[in-house]
C-alpha cells in the first residue's frame, strides 16, 4: 500500500542520502566498482568472435554513437523509475539531476515492495533490453550497447543497494524517496 501522507503510527528508522553520507558513498562507489567487473566479464564471453576491440575502438562515429548512447540511457533509466512509481502511485514524480546522480523522486510513501520493485525496474527492464539487442546486433554494435549495458548495471548500485537493505530490514517499512534522500520509517507495534 502506498500513500500520499505518512499515516499515523509510523516513525523513523534510517536515511538513506548518498549525496551526503560518505559512508554510503564509498560503499556505492566499492558496489559499483564490483558491478562493473561483473558486468564486463560477461560481455567479453558474449562478444562477437572476429571483431576486435581495435576494430571498435577505431571507429570514430562508433565512439560517438557510444556516447550518444549512454547520454540517451541515463534519462531512460530515470524516466523506467517514474514510471513505475506514477503507476503504483498515481503521482507524477519529479526528475532532476545532483551530481553525480540523476534522480527521480516522489513525495508519495511507498510500502516495501513497491520501493524495491521501482528501484529494479532499471536495471532489469534496461538489462535484458540492451542484452538482446547487443546479441541480435552483434558485429561492432556490441560493444557500445555493451557497455552502455556496463553502465546500466554499475549504474544502477544504489538501487540494488537499497532494494538488498530494505530487504533486510523487520517490520511494516514506508520508504519516501526524494529523489536525493530516502527516508524509511517503521510501524510501530501498539500493546
């Protein structure tokens, strides 16, 4: 269940803020760091036999369609966050951009599942996406789909950051993501 106000009978737990909070930034960072090698491993035994990464690389305008590439993801993967809170929600989220981060944000206190399945959206829709049209592809269209697939998954460590945490943690949770700060509160338990 997901609400527009904080009912009544809730109270703070945690903040999640990884713009503030440099503790969480290095763990974001170390995540990232590990996606990154996860998601690199995979591409190299996926790629195309025959077509160097020379090939690639000396391509020009595959470089700069590479970089068009990932310009156009980082608002696709804000606006697979959006939509999924406007659908569980029924209300219009807020984008911005806090560097290093682009967000999507919303008033709204989503229950535990909602929060998780709108942090993951992303990643998998995007995944599998990028993973099938880098396959169907192939030749030097691989590695810049690769690697925008590369920053898809390192792209995407707070969200699984988040999702693993909430996961983890007891109780009837509400989580109000702004966007740049989560906050998370619990039931309280009346005797």
């Amino acid at each position: 269940m997901n609400f527009r106000r904080l009912p009544a009978g809730y109270r703070h737990v945690e903040s999640i803020d990884f713009t503030r909070d440099r503790r969480q930034m290095k763990a974001l960072l170390v995540l990232s760091l590990v996606l990154t090698a996860a998601t690199i491993l995979p591409g190299i035994a996926l790629a195309p036999k025959g077509v160097a990464l020379r090939d690639y690389l000396d391509n020009w305008w595959m470089l700069a369609v590479t970089l068009l590439l990932h310009i156009a993801y980082i608002p696709l993967h804000e606006l697979t966050h959006g939509i999924v809170m406007y659908a569980l929600s029924g209300v219009k989220p807020r984008y911005g951009l806090r560097l290093p981060y682009a967000w999507c944000g919303s008033a709204v206190w989503f229950d535990r599942r909602g929060h998780i399945v709108t942090a993951l959206a992303p990643v998998a829709v995007w995944g599998v996406a990028i993973s099938a049209l880098a396959l169907r592809l192939g030749g030097l269209w691989f590695w810049p789909l690769w690697t925008v697939q590369i920053a898809n998954t390192s792209g995407s460590a707070g969200d699984i950051y988040t999702a693993w945490h909430l996961a983890r943690m007891r109780g009837d949770l509400l989580i109000q993501d702004t966007g740049t700060r989560m906050r998370i509160v619990r039931k309280v338990i009346q005797n």
